[in-house]
C-alpha cells in the first residue's frame, strides 16, 4: 500500500486507545503522532536509511551522454553469470539516467527464459511525473539482447522498469534447480516488515517512556506503536509481494494474498477514507456533551455509501459508451514508484 | 434599486475588478480586501456608509475572482528556473511546452467544477452535517496539525543518493535535500514563533502581521529565481481542444475537492498542504487531472473556506478573507447563506468567462516584453506594497523569510516546509505548550 | 549501441552551466561532477543567491530574534484599539471588571478587564489558568492588572488572548478588615479580610460535590468560609487548622440567599503564630457606609475601537420613534425564549419596568459573548438599537459585552410550589406542553451543550429533568447535585421518544432540605 494509506491507517488504530483519545483533549497529540509515524515507519526505514547502505555486487550505471542498452544488457547477464558461476546471492543495481532538470530517460529490462536472453529497451525520455515527453518515443529503437546462463523466475509480475530518481535493485537468488529465482527490491519489506520489529520497537519506546513518565505511559506507547507498525506489515500483506512476518524467525518474505496491488488507486483511497471516518467515529465515542447523536451504521451510510454511491453513478453516467482503461497494478514497482512520484 | 440588482451588481464588480487584479504577479487579494476593509470601517458613520448588502457579494467575487484567476501569472509568469530546479511544476511544464493557455484553461475548468461542487453537493450538506463534525473534532484539531506537519516530513523523497556504491556517502548525498527541508520547516517555525509572540512589527498594523513573512517566503524568491533565471519562454500556441472529459472533471473533483476541503476546513492548513494529502491519497498521476485538481483545489480552498463563515448554525472562521470578513459583519441566518450561494455562482460564470480573454492578453504581454523584466517590476511593487504598509521593519522581515524561502529551491527540497512558519507555532500554541517554546526562546 | 538523437524538448533553452564542462553530463545545481568528479563553475548570481538564502535564513533570523525579544510590547489604551491592531501585541494596564470564570469544558477561562476607556475579555488557557491558580494570580474583580495579550477582533467579539504568565502583574483590590459580625449579605461581591480562631474543618463526604467547610471565630461571633479541595490543597498548614488562629481574605456571596464567604485560593488563608489584632469596630454611620454600593458610572464600552453614545432610559420610555437610535435600557428581565434547536432564531429577553415592557432580540453568537446570562427577576442593562417589531418598539443588541447584569436578586424569586407536585408516573404524552411540578431525587447528571439533563427519580418512576443555562439561574444549577431531593416545575416535552421535564425559566428548581 501507499505510504499515506499506511500513515492513516497508523492514526485509525492509535485513535482505538481511549488513552490516546484522552491525551488528546488534554492537548498531547504523542499517541496519534506515534500511529501515524510508526504506520508509515516500515516504507521510511526501507526507502529513506537502509536502501543507501545495502550493499551491490554489480552497479549498471548508464552513462546519460552515451545511453547503451546493450552494455546494460550485457552487464545484466554478467551478474547472472556470475550467481550461476559462484552459486551465491548476487545484487545487481539498476541506476537511472538523468538527463537534464527534468527529464530522465527510460529503460526496462525483460528475461525471456525461452531464448535465455535478456533483453534491454530504452523507452521514451521521461519527466519527474513520469509523463513521456512527446517525440521521444522511438529515440532507440533497437532492442539490445545478450544471452543468460541460467532461467530467471519471477514469482511476481515486475516489471523492471528504470527512470525517475533511483534505479530499483534486483536480487538473483540460485535454485537448486539451477534456475535464478529473481528478487525485486531485496532490501525491501524485509526486516523492517514484521511485527517482531514492532514490538521490539514498543518495548524500546516503551522503556523510554516508563523512565520519563511511568508505568501507564509505558504500556500505552507500546501497545500503540506494535499496534500501528503491525497494521502496516498486516495490509501489505494483502498484496502480492508479502512481508518477512516474524523476522528473525522467517528469513524469508511470506507472499502476499493477492488482493490487491498496492498501487491500486480504489484500495488505497477506500483504506484512507474508512480510516478517517475510523477516526471519527472513535473521536465522537471519546466526545462528552455531545449535543448531536448517530450511530456507527448512521456514519457509514452518510460518510461511505451514499457518496460512493453517487460517485459510481456519476462516473458511470459520463462514461456511458466509452472504454475506460484500467492498469493492471503491480506490486513492488507500484510502491517503489508512488513513493519516488510524490516527491 | 432592489436587493437583487444590488446584490447582483456588486458582485459583477467585485468579480470584475479581482479578475483584473489576478493578473498581477505578486499581488495577492487578501491585500486589495485588507485595504478595502479600511475603507468601509471609515465611512461606516457617515452618509457614505457601505450597507453590508454591497461590500459581501463585492467581496465573494473578489475571492472567486482571484481563485479563478490568479492561475495566469502562476502558470504563464511561473517559467521554472533549470539553473537549480529539481521538479517543475506540471503547469510550468505545460508553458515550456507552448501549451501556457491550454494549462490556464484546464485549471479555470477545474475552478468552474469546484464552483458547481461547492454551489450543489456541498452548500446543501453544510448547514446539516458540519455542525456535527465541528462537534466531534473540538478539541481535536491540534493534533490533527501534527499527524499534518509529521507526515509532510516524513513523506519527503530523498532526491539524491542514485548513483554510487552504498555507504554513508551516499546516504548523505541523498538525506541533503531532506535536510534541507528540515533546516527550512525549522527556521520558517522559528519566524513563525517570533512573529506570532512578539513581532517587530508595528502593533497599529499588526492585522499584517504575517504578510513580510509570506512575501519573503513566497513571492520574492520566485521573483528572484525569473529574473536569474537563463530559460526564456517558447511561443505559446493556442489550443484548438484541451482533451478533457468527463471522468478526467469527476476525478479532478474527487481529488482537487478533497485537497481543498480539508484546507478550507482545517485550520492552518492551506491549499498546498491540502492538495499534497489529497494527491497522496487519490494517486492520480495524470498531468490533466493534477492540473484541474489544482484548480479545483485552490476553488474550494479560497471561496470554500470563506463560504463556512456564512453556514447557518456553524460559526466557523476559516481563511484570511473570512477574518476580514468578520471585523465587519456577523453573518446572520440562511439570508445571508442564500446571498453568498448566489454570489458565488454568479462571481464563478463571470470570472470563467473572463479566463480566456485575460489569458489572450497576458500572453500577449509576455510576447512583447521579457518576462524578467515583469518580474523585476512585480519585484518592485512587492518590496514597495511591504514597506508602505510594515515600514523597514516589515522589510527586514521580508528579507529573512527570502533566505528561508530561497532554501528548498536551491537546495532541492519541497517549498511545502515553508508553511512551518504557520503549522509548527499555531499546533505548538493549539496542544497548550507554545507558551513553553517561546519560554525556552526568552520571547515570553 | 549509441543511436544519434535530437535536443530534447526544453533541453534547447537550458542554461549550459548545468552540464560538467568537462564531460559534458547534466550535473544540475550541484558544483562538483558525480560522474567525473570535476569542478563545476556556477555563475556569480546563483553562487550569491545560495550565500545570501543561507545568511538571511540564519543570521537574519538571529537578528529579527534580537530584535523582537529586545522590544517592549507598547501599552495601548483599550478605547484606543482599531481593526487593523488585529493579531497584535499588546499591553493592556487596567482594573479586572469580573472574577476570571473557568470554562465549562475545563480548558481555559476568561475575565473581563477595563482601562477606564474602554474594556475586553481576556481568554486564559488552561495550562495558564493552572499556572494563575497555583501562584495565586486568578484576577478577581477590583485588581489592578498589566498584562500581555494578543488582540482578535472581530465584528461581535474581540478579544484578547493571554500571552504568558510571567507578563502578568496582579495588584489585588485592597480587602477591607472586617469582624465577623459586621459581614453582611450587603456587601456581596466584594472582598474582605477576616480573622479568626478555626473552631472546625469539615471536609465534604466523600462522593459529594459539597466544599470544604472552615468555622472560625473573633470575639464578635463565627462565620464559616467554604472552599473546594484545590484551595484546600494549596493551604501552607492545612494539618494544624484546628485551633489555629487564621487570616483569609474571602469573597463574600450568597448561597439561596444566605451569606456565604468563599476561599478564592488556598493561598490567600494564612495561619498566625498569635491572636490577630482586634478590629476597629465600626460605628452605624460607616456600617451604612459600607454597606452601600455605590453605583459608579459604567467605563466607555468597547467595541472595536469605536464608540457608540448610548442614552439611558427606562422600559417604558424606548418608543417606536426612536427607530434607528442606540439606547441603553434597564429592567428586570421578565421572560427569556432562547431559539429552538435547529433553527437561526434569535434569543428574545422581555425586559420589564412596572408596566411597561420591552422587547429586547440578539443572536446566538451576541449570548455566547454575554459574561452573566439574563435570568428572569434579575435587573439587566441593555444596549443596543431600536427597531419597530410588530408595530412594538424593540432593542436589537448587537454585542453581548452591552448585556450587563445589575443586580441579580431577583424581586420576588419564584419557589416551587411543592403541594402542586405529581408523581411521575402519571405524567403522559398526552400533557405535552402542559406545565407539571414533581419532587425527587436527583440522578446522574449528563452535560448538554448550554443546559444539563438530571433523571428526576420518585416513588412512581423516573423523568428527564431538562435545565438549559440561558433559562435558569446559576445559583439553583450550582445548588442540585447527583442524590438532592428537589421540587421542580417544569414544561412536559419529548425527545427521542422519551417524555421529559423542561424546567420553566427562573427559579423552577430548588433543593428540599
């Protein structure tokens, strides 16, 4: 899921400990502070520390006043070589091409384990929306190839898509079938993504808080900061790519249930908005003197469905008679790229 | 003459003379407001004495103008400095492409949209479910300040570290831009702290406080980054169809709408910020759609917020134009609701259709002459509007908070950490501890 | 494979100093190469802009918080205040004109303060008003103050917010020194100095929202002065009271019409090592003296800054030819009819003057502003502009600070006539908008906004007992509590399909001993 799907889901759970509502009125915001913070945390340790500290054995970095694609397809078949040769987990970095203020020049690297070749295309040159520039499309027609030693599986459908900011990393995994199980992003969702962490985390925080304010702190910052950092680990692993639960019990990823893609704009928008009214229906049972009255079923109707409702109908009304287009979702790339697209 | 032409001249006016004053870079509405709220506080006894029939629907024209509006200069004076910009906004983009009037004509749907979404789905509900909210959320809206500034900062993608071998170098190279961010959200809160404790500027004009800081902040180093700035404009080319249907208005709605309600509603909380967590939670990654998003956006952000001062049985202040509002009149009843309903219907249609000629002109304008140049003389009238009113003082505040500004354009990090200035104090003094901070600062 | 290409869109107008010289890549702000790692010169302006950004936003700040720590905010006389003073600091040296009176909601309180010129409300947070209590500084009416505030003015409400603590100065109102037989309902709402020997401490029971209880006597006779257990808290000796000789200095006010003297700090009672001093006994001609309340004329109203002459007139003499005209009128208020849920009506007070009687309207926001709601039997003053309504002259009041109590000692307070009372069981839905009187015990409050709600409980069964604050006087809300055995008179009504008791405006409630 997007990051701020998470960040409001973080608030919604904080928002169901009476302690946090109280703190609240008392004009401490720590405890929502913490939701949101630590239902964001995961992505933010991921993205923002660990990925610039995980190390590569092979870095491809195009060179913006030559684009090759042929030296990235080479050198992608070098790192796979190179795992087949030495039997080893091997990081390959895929950087991106910068070509001016805003442009950035686009290429995507696809296994065809048929052929056993890999192949490079360089795609239309970008701007930091990832929007193509017009006229830049067939700038490099040629598909650059190179063989491959061994079959790439992809147990999800990455598209290994380079542009804007930062190349993503891929990770090439031998099987003892001899074939490459290939990992999008190894240093995501890793460690960060587990619920152990969490905890381990409230505990710290928790600590912290019972020497500066005791006990009752102590146990409401941990309860708040598991709960919220859970709830993270919990919805990403309704998409595909999954979470390293129990890490450092699981050493691996548990895949995802396939309900979603965490790119999917319905998913995301229906997580942030059910948890905004969440959060108000958990902030009127915490209002005293309330004057107006409704019920939990009274605020989904006024807050959920009836505008749902019209807005299906609306959009069904404009676009009677025409093809509406959905992408498909993709879940790692999804993430990766939302995070770089907001900025 | 009856009410009705009363009522209906005076916002023709109102819309007339703010879409006029859009054009102008730099300048902002509330400013021209302040200077007529002075106006009619003089004449108010004498013979001269404006009825509140005539300075309210002259007013809600002027901010429907000028939201309408004001999307000229910021797309076709707005020309993005290469030397040292890191992302370009999408309207910018749309005028380094020649395409400057097809992006102002997008955003002016996008306002229209947001007028028929205020006028129809939101008037209609406000009287009957914002009283409720405002009942819950009392007490509440500190915090809702802080999940607001955490998120912005955390949400900042570092722009840097994409090439290299891992290691502490390169998570500096990346984490500078995000401290820079910091360093500008900190230090416009600091200034926001001092001008909100203690500000050197004069009490006798203490109602513009803020508005150094703001120009400081916002409007001179855009002036100073045009006028630096080694790009020139490509002739525009005007467009035949701006491509636009109706689920890419319904989604512009859905998310413009959400960004600019929570901004109009929340206090503190400006169109910006709105329509950061608005694109965050609807994704929409379309340029048309972030385009008339935004003019949705700033539609119910400037005229939505002024809007709440007048629904029946709420009571809530919100924007600078409801303040000034407020020093002058007590909105009394649905009358008055009715009054300003209308208004803003009639003020949204004379101002649409006001969009494409002053687009024309503009453009022309900037055809003739360097837009440096505009922006040296938009320069002058800022530094001229800020010491008439603050004196040298108000200056020497304008000039802090253009270092403070200028920090996030040259240094690659989000313009959004300027509105520390307002966000970091006011939920600091909102939560009951800013007292503390401006203890520890030796200001109180 | 390198392909041939054109300049890219855009690309044609950028600046070349965003490319390494050397190697000719796109390197942006940035003035050393990533790829080669060459020096990349940047122009002079660019270069100056980042210094002058970084100077400005650090030394300049530094130097702007010199200056604003270093200035001293100006003092300005309230009558002197404009609108374009809005969000300003400033410094205000007047006299408090109310008692601070804490929120309903706990979060802050707010007093009224006069500098002879004009007067404002002034709003105290709640860690302020902690800050206030615990130090002693609680304005009360009569104290000299300075203070620091930051104005907010608008059309109906200004105001000003406290701004620290620390600018605060209290001088309190000299508190005369009184012998315990010389306190007299008379001198309600004011302050005094009693001394005495405590001959008990009787702390209320627990559960109970009663205060705390302090007897003490001089050789003239006994009184007792109430106080609740955070002024019990703050008392320096509070383990020794007993038989200690004591100075308070007090308020004196009356509760159900009897005297009571009430402990506005803890740290306002002192223990003495010896008998106190006797107090100069006062002859007939100073007890009338001081028994006497002189009227004073009230200061200059203010209201943003303007000033709006104002004619003082009786009820009877407001006539429809004064349309258009601001007077000030004084009544006793006969009647108030707040607007209903749900609707903009306005608040509609009947004043009274003998016969005659006047019509007096505000709106909800004028109320919210007014410090001492109107209470029918209390003597109001009222200032606003005559209308013609129905034929019938009426005051229209545009600000709530023009809503000024003069006496609330009703003229002849209206008890609960208990021989009418029903049981409760009998009250129907059919009795709707009838009037009804019951008695009996009081349950667990729940808070409305502007009212409270106590279920009303007797032999027969259980009613909801509606009290809305604007209707009934304050002291007969502050007297019932959860288990008071009370008589009430109220109006038969529904909501939510629940039957409940309206209590009619005035003194419909009161305690049964």
């Amino acid at each position: 899921m997007k990051g701020f799907s998470h960040f409001m889901s973080g608030v919604a759970v904080a928002s169901f400990g009476p302690w946090a509502i109280e703190a609240a009125r008392n004009g401490n915001p720590l405890f929502f502070i913490l939701g949101g913070a630590c239902g964001i945390l995961p992505d933010t340790i991921d993205f923002k520390f660990y990925r610039f500290f995980y190390k590569h054995d092979v870095y491809v970095e195009p060179d913006p006043q030559a684009p090759d694609p042929q030296y990235v397809a080479d050198e992608v078949a070098r790192t796979i070589a190179l795992a087949v040769d030495e039997k080893r987990y091997i990081r390959l970095k895929l950087s991106s091409i910068r070509l001016g203020a805003d442009f950035w020049q686009q290429y995507a690297v696809t296994f065809d384990n048929d052929k056993l070749e890999v192949a490079v295309k360089f795609g239309p040159v970008v701007n930091t929306g990832q929007v193509p520039v017009e006229g830049t499309e067939n700038r490099y027609p040629t598909v650059a190839r190179a063989k491959i030693k061994a079959k790439v599986i992809q147990t999800y459908d990455a598209a290994l898509k380079v542009d804007i900011f930062d190349g993503p990393t891929i990770g090439f995994n031998p099987l003892p079938n001899g074939d490459l199980d290939l990992e999008f992003l190894p240093w995501h969702r890793e460690w960060s993504h587990s619920l152990t962490v969490g905890a381990i985390l409230g505990v710290l925080v928790g600590a912290v808080a019972w020497l500066a304010s005791g006990w009752a702190m102590a146990w409401q910052c941990f309860v708040t900061i598991a709960a919220c950092y859970g709830v993270h680990v919990v919805e990403d692993q309704l998409g595909h790519m999954g979470s390293n639960i129990f890490y450092p019990i699981t050493k691996l990823r548990t895949p995802g249930l396939h309900w979603m893609h965490s790119g999917d704009g319905l998913p995301n928008f229906l997580t942030v908005w059910i948890s905004c009214l969440l959060i108000f229906w958990n902030l009127y049972r915490g209002q005293p003197n309330m004057t107006y009255h409704f019920t939990f079923l009274h605020l989904m109707m006024v807050g959920l469905v009836v505008p749902g409702l019209a807005f299906g109908a609306l959009r069904w009304l404009l676009n009677r008679g025409q093809r509406v287009e959905v992408a498909a979702g993709d879940d790692a790339d999804d993430e990766w790229n939302e995070s770089k697209a907001a900025g | 003459m009856s009410p009705f032409w009363i009522v209906l001249l005076s916002v023709s006016a109102g819309t007339v003379l703010s879409s006029v004053l859009a054009c102008l870079p730099g300048l902002h509405v509330y400013n021209v407001m302040g200077a007529m709220v002075l106006g009619i506080l003089a004449l108010e006894e004498t013979a001269f004495a404006i009825p509140s029939d005539v300075f309210l629907p002259a007013m809600t024209g002027m901010i429907v103008g000028w939201a309408m509006l004001n999307t000229i200069p910021a797309v076709l004076l707005g020309t993005p400095d290469e030397s040292a910009m890191f992302t370009v906004l999408p309207g910018q983009k749309y005028l380094m492409a020649g395409r400057g009037f097809e992006g102002t004509m997008i955003t002016a749907v996008g306002g229209l949209a947001g007028a028929f979404f205020l006028v129809c789905v939101v008037a209609p509900c406000a009287p009957r479910y914002l009283p409720v909210s405002q009942q819950v959320l009392k007490g509440h809206m500190h915090w809702v300040l802080w999940i607001i500034i955490t998120f912005m900062l955390m949400s900042e993608w570092p722009k840097g570290g994409n090439r290299g071998v891992a290691g502490w170098a390169k998570f500096y190279d990346a984490w500078k831009t995000l401290l820079a961010g910091l360093a500008t959200f900190f230090l416009a809160g600091m200034l926001g702290f001092i001008l909100l404790t203690r500000s050197p500027v004069s009490h006798e004009v203490a109602f513009q406080n803020i508005m150094p800081a703001f120009v400081g902040l916002f409007a001179i180093p855009w002036c100073l980054l045009n006028m630096i700035s080694a790009a020139d404009v490509p002739k525009q080319k005007p467009a035949k169809s701006l491509a636009i249907n109706g689920d890419v208005i319904l989604r512009s709605v859905w998310s413009g709408g959400l960004g600019g309600g929570i901004a109009a509603y929340f206090p503190i909380v400006t169109g910006g910020v709105g329509g950061m967590l608005a694109g965050h939670a609807t994704a929409q990654r379309d340029e048309r759609i972030f385009i008339m998003g935004q003019g949705v956006s700033k539609f119910i952000y400037y005229v939505g917020a002024f809007m709440l001062l007048f629904v029946p049985g709420l009571n809530l202040t919100r924007g600078g134009g409801a303040w000034m509002i407020k020093a002058l009149y007590t909105p009394a009843g649905k009358t008055d609701y009715y009054m300003i309903l209308g208004s803003i219907a009639v003020a949204s249609a004379i101002s649409y259709l006001m969009m494409e000629p002053l687009t024309r002109v503009v453009l022309r304008f900037i055809d003739r002459y360097n837009y440096r140049h505009v922006s040296t003389v938009a320069l002058a009238i800022i530094i001229v509007m800020v010491v008439a009113v603050t004196g040298w003082t108000g200056l020497f505040i304008a000039l802090v908070g253009t270092g403070i500004g200028l920090l996030p354009v040259l240094f690659g990090s989000r313009r959004l950490n300027c509105l520390g200035i307002l966000l970091l104090p006011i939920a600091c003094n909102m939560s009951g501890f800013g007292e503390v901070i401006t203890g520890w600062l030796g200001l109180t | 494979m390198t392909e041939m290409k054109e300049a890219l869109p855009g690309h044609e107008t950028q600046s070349h100093e965003m490319n390494c010289p050397k190697c000719g890549r796109f390197v942006g702000a940035v003035t050393k190469c990533p790829y080669c790692g060459s020096k990349v010169e940047k122009r002079m302006s660019l270069i100056g802009l980042r210094w002058a950004a970084i100077l400005l936003a650090t030394i300049g700040l530094f130097l702007l918080f010199l200056m604003a720590k270093h200035r001293d905010v100006p003092v300005v006389m309230l009558g002197n205040i404009q609108p374009t003073m809005n969000f300003g600091q400033i410094r205000v040296i007047g006299q408090v004109e109310t008692d601070a009176r804490p929120f309903r909601t706990g979060t802050g309180m707010s007093f009224n303060v006069s500098d002879g010129t004009g007067k404002i409300i002034v709003f105290v947070s709640k860690k302020q008003m902690d800050a206030l209590t615990e130090s002693n500084l609680v304005p009360k009416a009569g104290d000299a103050i300075d203070f620091v505030g930051s104005l907010n003015i608008s059309d109906e409400q200004s105001s000003m917010r406290l701004l620290s603590v620390k600018e605060l100065h209290l001088t309190r109102a000299p508190a005369a020194a009184v012998r315990l037989a010389d306190v007299t309902t008379a001198m309600k709402g004011t302050a005094i100095t009693i001394a005495g020997k405590v001959l008990d401490v009787f702390p209320p029971p627990a559960d109970s929202k009663r205060p705390y209880a302090l007897k003490i006597k001089d050789d003239s006779g006994e009184q007792t002065i109430n106080f609740w257990q955070a002024e019990y808290d703050q008392i320096a000796d509070k383990d020794m009271l007993n038989g200690a000789w004591v100075r308070a200095r007090v308020e004196v006010s009356t509760y159900q019409n009897k005297l009571q003297l009430k402990l506005g700090s803890g740290l306002d009672l002192e223990v003495l090592e010896e008998p106190p001093a006797a107090v100069e006994t006062k002859t007939p001609a100073q007890k009338a003296a001081a028994a006497y309340r002189q009227e004073t004329a009230p200061p200059r109203d203010f209201s943003r800054g303007r000033s709006v002459p104002a004619t003082s007139l009786s009820v009877g003499a407001v006539t429809v030819d004064q349309a258009g005209q601001t007077v000030r009128v004084r009544g006793r208020v006969e009647s108030v009819s707040p607007p209903q849920e749900g609707t903009r009506q306005p608040y509609a007070v009947m004043l009274a003057d003998g016969e005659a009687s006047l019509r007096v309207s505000y709106w909800s926001n004028v109320n919210e502003v007014i410090t001492v709601k109107p209470t029918p039997g209390a003597l109001f003053e009222m200032e606003g502009v005559v209308e013609v309504y129905r034929d019938k002259p009426q005051l229209k009041v545009q600000s709530g600070y023009k809503v000024r109590l003069v006496d609330d000692t009703p003229a002849s307070a209206p008890a609960v006539d208990i021989t009418q009372a029903v049981a409760v069981s009998s009250i129907a839905l059919a009795d709707k908008g009838q009037v009804r009187v019951v008695r009996g015990t009081l349950g667990a409050p729940r808070a409305l906004r502007g009212g409270v709600v106590y279920p009303l409980t007797d032999e027969t069964g259980t009613i909801d007992l509606v009290l809305w604050e604007s209707i009934i006087p304050g002291e007969v809300l502050g007297a019932l509590e959860e288990g008071a055995q009370i008589a009430a008179t109220g109006e038969v009504g529904e909501y939510e399909g629940q039957l409940q008791l309206k209590a009619v405006p005035g003194y419909s409630a009161m305690v049964i001993p």
